[in-house]
C-alpha cells in the first residue's frame, strides 16, 4: 500500500520528474472505466474496470452467475506485460478493430486477458496507466527488498 508521498516519490525515481498527468491518468482509472472483456471476435463482455493505486490492483465486476467465484483483482505485480492489439496477433482479436484492443500477460504461465475499449483514447489510457503501475510496482518491491537488508550492515565490523 502506497501513500500519496510514497507514489511522488516512486515517480521522482522511475521518470526523474513528477508528472501530474500521470497522476491524473491514475486517479481517472480508479474511478473505473467499462471494457469489453474480449472472448472471441463475436462474444465481448462488458465490464467495468478499475485501478486502486494504493493497493496496486486491477479490478473488474465479473459474472453475476451463481455458483461462479469468478477471480476479479489482479494484482499488479502479477502482470508480466501490456501490448496494444496491434501487436499482439490472437485469432480472438481477428474481425476486432485492434486499434481499440489490449491485452494484458498475467503470471508465470502467461495467461492473457483481451480487451477492448469503446475509443482508441481510452485504450491509450489504460496501457499507459498499467505499464506505469508496473513500473511502480516493481520499484516499491524492489525497495523492500534493499530495506529487508540494508546495505550500512554488510559493511559494518
């Protein structure tokens, strides 16, 4: 969990600078965003989706079906990687316009989750903000990591 300071400071960090717009960006896919969740070229489903900063979490209000416990946070750190459609080349996406597609690698067997946007802006939006939040992601581990084993320790006598 991340505090707005700590945030600021992971961007100073990852960019050199703190840019509100990514700031913005963030605060905008927090407020959640509907996304076709993409099956095959003939079965989108709509759903809506959201990104909570501080706990760096995807989530999307899955199926309402009973006695379905459809998985609907996806942790950030457990995203490997974001692609626009254009270069991802799943059958799934053919007959799509894939300017308004994306899909996102999730875990170590690469599962891939394809979306789709209502306007190639929104798409744009949703790439930038994840690639950020992984970058975030993946620094703040990595500070864990030095402060778990400080690096005055290893040379003190």
């Amino acid at each position: 969990m991340a505090t707005n300071s700590e945030v600021e400071d992971l961007t100073l960090c990852i960019f050199g600078s703190y840019d509100f717009d990514v700031d913005r960006l963030l605060d905008e896919l927090a407020k959640g965003t509907a996304l076709y969740k993409v099956k095959s070229a003939s079965k989108l489903l709509q759903r809506t989706f959201s990104l909570d900063r501080k706990n760096m979490i995807l989530h999307y209000d899955g199926t309402q079906k009973r006695f379905r416990s459809a998985k609907t946070d996806l942790r950030i750190s457990q995203v490997r990687e974001v692609r626009e459609g254009e270069k991802d080349f799943s059958k799934k996406l053919n007959g799509l316009d894939k300017s308004l597609c994306f899909a996102v690698i999730v875990g170590a067997n690469h599962k891939v989750i394809y979306l789709m946007a209502m306007r190639r802006e929104m798409r744009d939006k949703w790439v930038r903000g994840l690639r950020y939040a992984i970058q975030m992601d993946k620094l703040a581990e990595q500070r864990n990591e030095t402060d778990k084993y400080p690096f005055h320790t290893s040379f003190s006598r």
